[in-house]
C-alpha cells in the first residue's frame, strides 16, 4: 500500500516535470520513508490520546528517533510491519509506565 502510494505520488511528479524520470526510484524511497514516518508518528498520538499518554508518546518519539537516527536498529521486511511493530512497542511502552507507576510509593 504504501510502496503503491509513494509511486503514484512520484509519477505526478515525474509527470508534471517536478522531478526528473532518471530520480524517480530514489523519490519512491524517499516518499515510502516519509509515508512510513508519518504513518507511525500519527498512529502513536492517535494510540497516545486514548491511552491519556501524550507526555510518554513525545518522550517515546523524541528518543526513538533520535536513537534510530545514530544508531540505526530493527529493520522489518516491510513497511506494514514496521508500522506495526512501532505501535506495539509504543504500546507496551505506555502499559509499562503504568504498571510502574502504580508500584512506586508516593513521596
């Protein structure tokens, strides 16, 4: 879906003489990594306003990002499944945090 997406974004492109025919595979590249990204950073504020979580998903965002930019990390065979393993982690991440807030005395 996404790698669809990312394609017909390039074509108009490419057809509208924005971007040269000879670039196109690396603009599909490019347009799969910011539809990935975006997908993701919207499916945890989504998950984050149920969860009343929205300080722990930017905390969550900003070191993800920040450690997946130095570091690199897991790289799933597809975008579907990175997405998904974001969101989960995002999950577990928030779930944790209120299992342990509930175990530690106040003050």
């Amino acid at each position: 879906m996404i790698k669809k997406l990312a394609n017909g974004m390039v074509c108009f492109y490419a057809n509208n003489h924005y971007i040269s025919k000879n670039d196109t595979n690396s603009y599909v590249y490019g347009f799969e990594i910011l539809l990935s990204t975006t997908i993701n950073v919207i499916l945890v504020l989504v998950i984050a306003s149920f969860m009343h979580s929205f300080f722990e998903a930017i905390f969550y965002l900003a070191a993800f990002i920040s450690i997946r930019n130095s570091s690199g990390g897991f790289h799933a065979k597809n975008h579907e499944s990175c997405i998904l393993t974001f969101t989960t982690l995002f999950v577990v991440f928030c779930l944790m945090i209120n299992i342990f807030n509930d175990h530690i005395p106040a003050g």
